[in-house]
C-alpha cells in the first residue's frame, strides 16, 4: 500500500456543493476496479485533459500480460499467479451505462471529500511516471480506454481485487483488504460499506 497521502488541499475540500459524494466499484465478472466521478478526480485531473466531456473515470488494475490479452489462455493464466509487472486500465466514459460489461454492476459507496483524495493518490502512486510522463502501453478494448504501466506487482496474493478494497480501506472507508483475492470476497467487504445512490 502506497504512503498515506498528505491532507487535502483546502482547495479539494470546500470546491463544489454537490451531496453526496461517492466512489464507485465496479464488479465485472472475475475482475473489480474503481470508477470516479470527474469532478471530483483531484490529483488525477489530468487523466481526463483528452477528453473533458466525460463524466466518470474507470480505473482497473491486473497483471499486465493477462489483462492486456484480447483472448487470455491458460500460459497468461499461469503468467499472473506470480509476481509479475502490472498494468492500470483507464476508461473516460460519458455515462455509467457505458461501464458496465454484460455481466458488470457498480456499488456506489458514500465518500466525504478527504476520503475522495485518498482514493485519488491511492491510485495516483500505481501510475508509473518516469521523468513526469505516463507510459502507454497501448489500447483498450473500449473506446477512449488504454493501459498505462504501473509500478505495483500482480500475484496470486495481491490480485486486482485486492488492489481495489486496498484503495477503499486506504481512502479510510471502514474494509480490510488482507485475506481478498477474488472477487466475491471484494463483494462481500463491500456490501458492508454504506451504499449511495448512483450519481446523477
């Protein structure tokens, strides 16, 4: 888990007056990720500045090898049960309706704006940024998404699903991340969270 981040800026916590804040969780068959609303990205901002329309930023992260296949076997299966380099998948979409696979669904999760932040810098530290700059690692398989390099490691002990309750319990919401590897178990810790209606 990343440094705890430094408190947020005066400027973060008083801007905008919409109620409630929220941090989405999406759930997508074996896979979890977090999705944000834009307004309130903070130190991610600057991820949105190719397209400033969208509303929402969903974020994934895995083993990059497996998770950038368009048609993943069981060599790229094996690949990710140890340590390995990872990757962070990024959608800037216009809507929810374009976030949800066929299988998909979003918890939204009630957030202050301080726990927004963490959650910003939480994922911020994943983003491998040598001299300022992120490193493309090419396409995603949906319009306007890509995978960029980060510098964490994937394994069979920290899975993506691990990666997105650490960012919740880093945040400062009231979850554990040991102990989670699949995504029923991320399910499960978060269905104890306070739920928020989907934003409008």
């Amino acid at each position: 888990m990343p440094p705890a981040p430094p408190t947020a800026p005066p400027s973060f916590l008083t801007q905008h007056a919409r109620r409630p804040l929220e941090i989405g969780v999406l759930f997508a068959g074996w896979h979890s990720g977090i999705v944000l609303p834009a307004d309130e990205l903070g130190p991610l901002t600057p991820l949105l500045e190719d397209n400033p329309q969208a509303r929402y930023l969903n974020i994934g992260w895995g083993n990059r090898r497996f998770y950038m296949a368009a048609h993943p076997g069981s060599g790229d299966a094996l690949a990710a049960l140890f340590r390995s380099p990872s990757a962070l998948f990024l959608q800037r979409v216009a809507s929810t309706a374009d976030l949800s696979a066929e299988d998909g669904q979003i918890r939204w999760l009630c957030a202050d704006r301080e726990q927004l932040w963490r959650v910003n810098a939480y994922i911020e530290e994943f983003l491998s940024r040598p001299r300022g700059r992120l490193i493309d690692l090419g396409r995603g398989p949906f319009p306007d998404s890509g995978f960029y390099a980060s510098a964490g490691h994937y394994s069979m002990v920290h899975t993506c699903n691990t990666w997105t309750v650490a960012a919740l319990e880093f945040a400062g919401l009231a979850v554990r991340a040991d102990g989670v590897i699949f995504a029923y178990q991320a399910q499960a810790r978060v269905r104890e969270l306070r739920a928020c209606p989907a934003p409008q």
